[in-house]
C-alpha cells in the first residue's frame, strides 16, 4: 500500500517537474519545421521526386548508352517512319535518329542547371535589393526611407514589364543560348524575392523583440542582421523553391520559343518539345517525354515547396 | 426542470501521429430559465470549448469527438442535425464572441446583418425589419441606430459593435444567450457598460445567460451560480456567496488567492498557483490539478476524485477540500478579509513558486481552442 | 523632494505622430497626440504605476522616456542626465541602466534565438563581462534571481510556458544590472493564476536589488497592488496622479472614479454595494481630441464654463495632483453627477468617408 501511493507521489512529483533534464538540448525553430517537413507526405513525394532529378541530371550523363547529338539511323529516317522503343533504345529514336532516351537524361541536366541558375540570380539579385530596401525603410530616418524609395521604384518598373517581353528583350541583346534564358528568367523573379524580403525585414523590424534589442543598446547594423533578416528568410527561401519550378517552366517555354540554345547538340527539354511539334501525330512519344519531364520536375518542386511553407508559417504552429 | 442540462460532455481531439487531447473531459453543469450562470477558469480549461460543442459551432474536422448531452428544452442538442441545430441557434440559443469584429461581416452594414436574422428567425420584412432593426440597435445603447444601421463595422468602435452583436444575438428574444469572454477584448469602462447592458437585458427579458470568462470579478458581479473548470472539468460548482466566501476547492482558492484586489492594500504579497496550467495530470490517473495542488495528499493520484455534493446545491471534486473558514466568524464577518482564502496554502506557495511552471516538453499542450473565426492576419 | 530622490523627471513631454496620406508625395494632414504634455517624476527605488485604457497613450509614455520613440517636445532627464538631446552612442551606453519588459513575452522574444543568446546579446552590446564563462557567470545569477533552471539556457522560447517567457523577459532586462525598468503591461497576457507569480517576482526584485520601476497597465488592480504612486492618463494627458492609497480612498478625478467603479472586485458583497459610474460613450480619437478638458465630452460632472474651453492643469490637492476645475466641489458633493448622452467615435483612421469601404482583411462568420 505505501510502496504504491509512494509510487503515486512520485508520479506527480515528475510531473510538476516536467521535462528537468539537463541533458536534453532546445530544438530550434529550423530543427522543428524539419521535424514537420519530415511528417508531411507531400514533402516527401516532392523531395524523392527532386532527389532521383537530381541524381540523374548529376550522374546520368556519363552513363547513357549514346551520345546524345550521335544519329544511330542516319539517312533511314523519313517522316512517317521514326522507330519507336525497343531494346537498344528504350524511349525510342528521335526525327533524326538520336536517341531519345540519353537525350532526355543529358537533357535533364541543361533543365535543372537553367532552374538553378536562373533561380539564382533572381535570389541573389532580389533578395539584395529588396534586403537594402529592407534595411533603410527599417532603420528609417530621411535618407533610409528616400533609399527604400528609390530602389522600390526601380523593382516596380521591373514588374510592370511582361515577363516574356522581357526576355524577348534580352535574347534579343545578348544573342539567343542558354545564358540568355538564365538571365531573362532570373530576372523575372528579381522582384519577387526584393519584394518578398523587403516586406518581411519590415515587419520583423516592427516587431517588439526588435525593439527589445534597440532598448538593450545592440547598435542598429547588428540588430539587422541578428534578428532582422534570420526572421525574414523563411518566405524568401520557399519562393526560392516554388521559383525554381517556375524557372523551369519558363526557361522550356523560351527554348520553346527558340530563345534558348541553338546549339542542336546539347539538348533541353524545351528545346525537344519544340522539335517534336511537327511530329506529333506520328510520333506523340516525342513531344509526350520531355513535357512529362517538366511537369514531374515542375511538381517536385511545387510540392516540396508548399510543404516548406506549411512547416515554416509560424501560424500552424501549436 | 433546467432549461439546459449539460451532461458529461467531452471534446477530444485526434491528430494524426500525435497524442488525442481532450479539449473538454466531462463537462456537467445545468442552466435555469431566467439564470445567470458562470463558467470560469483559465486557458485551456475547455470553457470555449464546452460552448461551442453546445451550439455545434466546433470546426468540423477528422479526428474530433464529442460525446455527452446537452439537453435544452427537452431535445438533446448534440443528437440534432446541422438544419434543426440551426433553427435552434439564433431562434432559441445565441451566442456572443470576444471578438465583435469577426463576428460581423465585414462588407455587409450592420442593419443588414440585423435585419437577416430577423428575417430568417422572425419572417419580418422590409421596413418592419428595418423598424425593429433600428429599435435593437436603440434598445442596445447605440446612439443615432437609424443612421448606425447603414454602416459597416470597421466604422464602430469595438464597444459600439459588441454592442450591435448583442443586437444580434437578443433579435429574437432567445431563451439562452451564451456569452463566450464578452469583455475580454474591451477597455474597462467600456466592460462595465456592455456588463451593465447584459444585465439589463437578462433582467427585462428572463433570458438565461451563462457567462464564460477567466475574471472571478465579473462573475462575482452578475452570475448567480459558478463554475470552475480545469483541466476541461468542472472542479467546484456553488452560488455566487458561498464560492467567494468559501471556496472549498484548492483551485479556487488558488485563483482568489493570485488576483490582485482593488480594495486591498499595498505591499500585500499575492499567493499564486504554483506551476503554469499547462501541468496537468490525466483526469483517468487522478486530479488534473494535482502536480500545481498545495493541499495535495497521496489519494489525489491514481483515480479521479468523486464529485463531493454538499448542501445549497454546492459541489466540489476534490478529496482533500480546503476547511471551511470557521461558521461561527463567516457568520460574525460577512466580509471575508483578502488573504483569509490563500492563508490555508500553508506556507508552500512560496517556496514552490519559484521556476516550477516548466516547459511541457513534448506534451501537446491542452488544446488550442478553435474558436469560429478567421485566423488573424500577422 | 530634493534631486537625488529623483530618478527620473518627464516635464511637459509630447509625442506627436503625423498623419500621412498620399502615394508618391506624402503630406501630413494631421497628428495624432498620443503624448500630449506629461510631467512627472519617479523617485528612485519606488514603483509609479501608470494607469489608463488603450489609446490613451501610456506605452508610448513609457517608450518615449526610454527614447524608443523619439519624442516631439519635451525633457526626460534620468538621474540628472538629459536623455532627450543625448547623442545616439552616449544614449546607447545609457540604455544599460534603463531597461524594459514587454507585454507579449512571444512576440518580445527572438524566437529564432535560444535563451543563453538572448542574455548574452545585451553583455556583448555594453561589453559587461570580459570573457565567456564571466558571461556565464552573470547569466547564471541572473536565472537564479528570476526563478528560471539553467536547463533553459539551451531552449528556444517556444518551448516554454507563458509565465516562463515573461521571466525570459524580466531576464533580459535585468542582466545588465539596471536601475530603472519600465514594464509595459507586464501581466496583461498571462493566465490569472501565473500574474500573480510575475507579480510577487517584480516585488522581489525591487526589494532586493532597489529598482525603480514604471509599471504600464490598464488593469488598475494590479497597478494599485504593485505602485507606490498611480498616475491615470486619459487622452493624452495625466489626469490625476496620488499616492496608491489616496487614490483608491479619494480619487479627485471624475475620470479615476468612473475607471475605480468599473473594474470588477472578486467579491459579491462588494459588487454589490458599489455604485457605478457608467460612462457614456467611447474614448474620443487622439488625432482629434476634444477642446478643453479632454474628459468634457463624456464626464458626469462636466459644467457649462470652463470645462470645454480651458484645458486643467495638474493642481495639488492635499497630497494628489488632479487635472480638474471642480476636483474640490466634486469632493464635497457640491456638484452632483448628471446623465451624459453617448456620441459616436470613429475607430482611429476610419470613417472619415462612410461609403468607402476599406479591403476587409477577413471574412466574418455570418451568425
């Protein structure tokens, strides 16, 4: 009897001393929406469907069975007869008698790089500008607001122009090839990542624990960077990952346009769809392969970036 | 017969992956026509909570279970479905929110949102409704209502549209109203005059009220019987006197004990619960309150206390109450002094105070209460 | 009082923010006088508790005399240091002697920070405590002293309880080892249970480390348990300003009385005998305050002269300082209180064009 309520008392005595265990380290924000990242499904689709694009645009070139610009049926190809899969070439041939197989791996690399990089420049670009902007409107005055202004001015311009138009615009400077997509599609997401930064640095610079560090006597640079723009990142960082599916879409619908490299060796998803347009009716498989790709890619991306978004708003937070 | 008699209701949440928390666990209290009743206790003690299951306005989601009944008038509420309830809210039951401004449309004036619910509860139309509309908005205390029916919400004050909710909720003469934290959002002086109006309008029209907040003063006002929940239980149940007077339950006396008096004197220490609300113990291994309770014994552990009734109606769940403060001087003494409730905390509260509300770790806390609302924008 | 008593004296202080409209070329078009002319002193080692409800300006007192928010006019001289013409590094060498804790212990927090970062942040700015572990050392003193295990020091904010979070809160202030802390509605967001724990803290706190303190609240309970002087403001201004005691047994202003009848009192034979002074109507909006006393408008005891064209200033009346004509003939019951009809107040930037709707931010539920 006194074994069990001694028992009892210590339950409670546990309990009103939760957790007391010196051992145990705090989980941080990041480590906690990582924690829910891993929970949610649709991130893991997402993450399993990036990691295998991943590993074949890395590696998958130096394991095709051909070289993608090598034309394995060369003067025997006509229009109405384009051969289709069999063993020696998996996805088939292609209206030149390349195989579309190794086309669409090496292909997956010029797709994931354009993402990449373009996605890049607009981070690199936006998140400058907009962190500027962020920073000045933040830590106010007369000159911090005129310098918000002025930049604020300049990001609008840039999203009052057609995102197209744009591009057409650079390709048309710089030459068609691959660079130019990168450049024109990044360029299109400066805004959005300096709006996006901008906005958040402002909120958090209103913030009460903001406002705790200027009553502590942190100076005001540190306070930007310590605090500001930690807090800031997480929206920045998910459009990263949904603009990166974006990036991809625009960068095949430019190369579509023949925007894009001209260099019929190295292929590109966009590119392919392009080429495979006269042939549709004979050869669907074709066109059907490389916009799989960008969709499938398009929507790794999509998901995992929603589901970032879920782990990171502080708002589904219990 | 009461007008509504809550029965063991119980709310649980399931999330997938995570423990079930049980938002309300055994929820008992009954309502009399024309009676001011009280439900009082901190967050997450399942007050709002109980109210919403009442009125079937839980979010419906996968995972949540209510169980229990709610009787009003004969019909149990929880068994209606969503068509009948709805007649039933508004017509006979109606609720008022903390927050006025999501209560109300915002793109839609006031005096439509009035006269929609007389028209669908009352069958008035046109200028009947706008007449009787206006006579609301007159009846609630806002000022000018003819003109006041034309604008929008966001033109009122926080207190002009509490006020014009309670228009609302009192169109059709409702037998119920169900107040969740009235109060809570406005300033005090604004708090007396929407009390005062509520008190008015139970008075004139026999409605019964029931009255959720977490501020023993507002009830100590205007509710006739009291409830005190924790841990998603109604713990001690007794009049508006007795309780204050001599609140038998260790969490009430807790809960006198922490608020700070206006009429007291400066320099008197306050005697807090020790621990924070989120330290709760299981009600099925005992008494929730047992890891915060200064008056713990070792029967408090291992099943959940009996509901102890004692005589006026009174009730309490606990197996060690606190003493009754001696009949003879509650007698002599009508006025209990401050510190009398807090003087039988023996002493502990001090020395347990110190850093003992810890961090549940890995505990779902118990429950964040899903209220009919929009989220707030950041 | 002589100087030395005196730890910090506020005369005539006015926080003005302009109204700005306009996209590309803002101009102002009004000001709102959240601050408008408030003298007052602390003395050193006593609580002064400022009372009032939300918009009458009183954070932004408390803001603006730890210079948080620049004020328009004024002095704030901290023990004999004028803070309002200080230059920014001297000032921020000031801060460590003032310090402040917030109402929301969440939002006030760096949830991205563990608590060790947190209190260390403030030693690194002013350079207190040379080495790591010296930092350690004060870190250390500082949980002990408010109730805190040195297991928080490696958790996030988050994975505390609120009453846990304001004591993060009260940590930070306290590590630099400060003389004055204004705190900033330092309950208002805990459960009623874990206030009164905050509560006997800071009562704590000052008895064993002398603080000064400026307690900002709108629950007069709590101001009146935990001040040694209670100043209520209204609009702006300080209406009445007494001893804790004084001001619940005499409160002069008409204002104080309406606000001492309003708040609840846990005890149904007190509710029950109070009389209660209902005001009427709604706090008037600081960009466009009424002339005069600013209280005329919804005052009981408002008279026809002087009340609407001749703002009061603070007098001395046997011990309190009251804002008021006829604080005497109201003591005296010389005057007797009158009904006052509610007029309609717009909330702040609202309602200046009734057809216009602004983007609703929600959508409601319809009941």
């Amino acid at each position: 009897m006194t074994i069990i309520s001694r028992k009892k008392k210590e339950k409670i005595d546990r309990l009103a001393e939760l957790a007391a265990r010196d051992d145990e380290r705090g989980v941080s924000l990041w480590q906690e929406a990582f924690r829910r990242l891993r929970r949610n499904p649709a991130a893991i689709v997402g993450a399993v469907v990036l990691g295998l694009f991943v590993i074949v645009s890395v590696v998958g070139p130096f394991l095709v069975p051909y070289a993608p610009e090598a034309q394995l049926w060369k003067g025997e190809i006509r229009v109405g007869f384009i051969p289709g899969v069999r063993a020696e070439n998996w996805f088939g041939l292609d209206h030149i008698g390349r195989d579309q197989f190794s086309r669409m791996v090496v292909g997956a690399r010029q797709t994931l790089l354009v993402g990449v990089v373009a996605t890049m420049i607009g981070l690199a670009v936006g998140s400058l500008i907009g962190g500027i902007a962020g920073a000045a409107a933040g830590l106010g005055g007369r000159w911090g607001r005129a310098v918000d202004n002025v930049l604020m001015r300049f990001i609008d311009m840039l999203l009052a122009m057609p995102s197209l138009l744009l591009a057409i615009s650079i390709a048309a400077i710089l030459g068609a090839s691959l660079t130019t997509v990168m450049i024109a599609v990044g360029t299109v997401s400066v805004p959005v990542f300096a709006r996006l930064l901008r906005g958040a640095m402002i909120a958090q610079s209103n913030s009460d624990y903001v406002l705790a560090a200027t009553s502590l006597g942190v100076r005001k640079p540190k306070i930007a960077l310590a605090h500001v723009v930690p807090n800031s990142l997480a929206p920045v960082i998910v459009q990263a990952t949904l603009t990166l599916a974006t990036a991809i879409i625009e960068a095949a619908a430019l190369s579509f346009l023949g925007l894009g490299n001209n260099d019929a060796s190295i292929p590109e998803w966009g590119m392919m769809l392009a080429d495979a347009q006269r042939y549709i009716d004979i050869a669907p498989r074709l066109a059907i392969l490389p916009a799989l790709g960008i969709i499938i890619t398009a929507l790794g991306f999509t998901l995992l970036g929603e589901a970032m978004r879920e782990a990171l708003d502080p708002k589904l937070r219990k | 017969m009461a007008l509504l008699e809550v029965e063991d209701i119980s709310v649980t949440f399931a999330r997938r992956g995570q423990r079930a928390v049980h938002a309300v666990d055994g929820v008992s209290f009954s309502v009399d026509a024309g009676e001011v009743v009280g439900l009082v206790g901190e967050s997450g003690c399942g007050k709002s909570v109980t109210s919403l299951a009442i009125m079937g306005l839980l979010p419906k989601q996968p995972g949540l279970r209510v169980g229990g009944k709610a009787v009003f008038d004969g019909t149990d509420l929880l068994q209606l479905d969503d068509r009948s309830r709805r007649d039933i809210r508004g017509r006979d039951i109606a609720m008022i929110f903390q927050d006025p401004l999501s209560s109300l449309n915002p793109v839609i004036p006031i005096g439509l949102q009035v006269t929609e619910v007389l028209t669908r509860h009352r069958g008035m139309k046109g200028d009947v409704a706008a007449k009787e509309a206006a006579a609301l908005l007159d009846r609630v205390g806002i000022p000018d209502p003819k003109r006041r029916l034309k604008e929008y919400p966001h033109q009122l004050s926080g207190g002009m549209r509490q006020r014009a909710l309670i228009a609302m909720a009192v169109a059709c003469q409702p037998r119920l109203l169900i107040a969740d934290e009235p109060t809570t959002a406005l300033d005090v002086t604004i708090q007396a005059q929407i009390l005062e109006l509520l008190k008015d309008l139970v008075r004139d029209s026999g409605t019964a009220l029931v009255m959720i907040t977490h501020d023993l003063g507002v009830v100590a006002g205007m509710c006739e019987t009291i409830n005190v929940l924790y841990g998603g239980r109604v713990v001690e149940t007794a009049r508006r006197r007795p309780l204050f007077r001599e609140p038998r339950h260790p969490y009430t006396v807790g809960l006198l004990g922490s608020v700070p008096r206006l009429d007291a004197g400066r320099g008197e220490r306050l005697n807090p619960i020790p621990g924070s609300v989120r330290d709760l113990l299981p009600w099925q291994e005992g008494c929730a309150f047992a890891p915060r309770c200064t008056r713990r014994v070792d029967a408090c552990v291992g099943e959940p206390p009996e509901l102890v009734l004692a005589h006026d109606g009174r009730s309490y769940r606990c197996v060690n109450p606190a003493p009754l403060p001696g009949l003879a001087r509650a007698a002599d003494a009508p006025v209990p002094a401050k510190s009398e409730p807090a003087a039988t905390a023996d002493g502990t509260g001090q020395a347990a105070e110190a850093g003992t509300d810890v961090p549940a770790a890995g505990k779902p806390a118990s429950g964040p209460v899903p209220a009919p609302r929009e989220e707030e924008k950041p | 009082m002589t100087g030395s008593d005196v730890l910090v004296e506020v005369r005539d202080l006015k926080v003005h923010f302009p109204i700005k409209r306009g996209v590309l070329f803002e101009r102002t078009v009004g000001h709102v006088k959240a601050v408008d002319g408030v003298d007052l002193s602390i003395p050193r080692g006593k609580t002064y508790g400022l009372v009032g409800e939300s918009g009458c300006g009183k954070s932004t007192l408390g803001r603006a005399l730890l210079q948080l928010t620049p004020p328009t006019a004024g002095e704030v001289s901290f023990d004999g240091v004028e803070l309002t013409t200080l230059a920014p590094g001297k000032l921020r060498t000031m801060r460590k002697r003032m310090q402040m804790i917030f109402q929301d212990p969440m939002s006030s927090l760096d949830p991205r920070q563990n608590v060790e970062s947190i209190l260390t942040e403030g030693l690194q700015a002013h350079g207190i405590g040379g080495n790591r572990d010296e930092r350690r050392k004060i870190i250390a003193e500082t949980l002990d002293k408010v109730g805190l295990p040195r297991w928080a020091l490696s958790r996030y904010p988050h994975e505390f309880s609120g009453g846990q979070r304001q004591r993060i809160g009260i940590a930070r202030a306290l590590v630099l080892g400060p003389e004055l802390i204004v705190a900033d509605e330092p309950v208002s967001a805990l459960d009623v249970s874990i206030q009164a724990q905050v509560v006997n803290l800071l009562d704590e706190l000052q008895d064993n480390l002398g603080l000064t303190y400026l307690v900002i609240a709108h629950d007069l309970a709590v101001v009146r348990h935990i001040s040694d002087i209670v100043g209520v403001m209204y609009l702006g201004g300080l209406v009445e300003e007494a001893p804790s005691d004084r001001l619940y047994t005499e409160p002069l202003h008409p204002y104080t009385r309406a606000l001492m009848s309003a708040v609840p009192v846990p005890d149904p034979d007190v509710e029950d005998r109070r009389e209660r002074i209902l005001l009427a109507g709604d706090l008037p909006s600081p960009a466009n305050p009424p002339s005069g006393c600013r209280f005329h408008t919804r005052c009981p005891w408002a008279q026809p002269t002087r009340c609407a064209d001749e703002r009061p200033v603070l007098r001395e009346i046997g011990g309190s300082r009251v804002a008021c004509h006829f604080a005497e003939q109201i003591a005296s019951g010389e005057l007797r209180p009158h009904k006052v009809s509610a007029e309609i107040v717009r909330p702040e930037g609202e309602g200046e064009e009734p057809g216009v709707v602004s983007a609703p931010s929600e959508p409601g539920s319809f009941v």
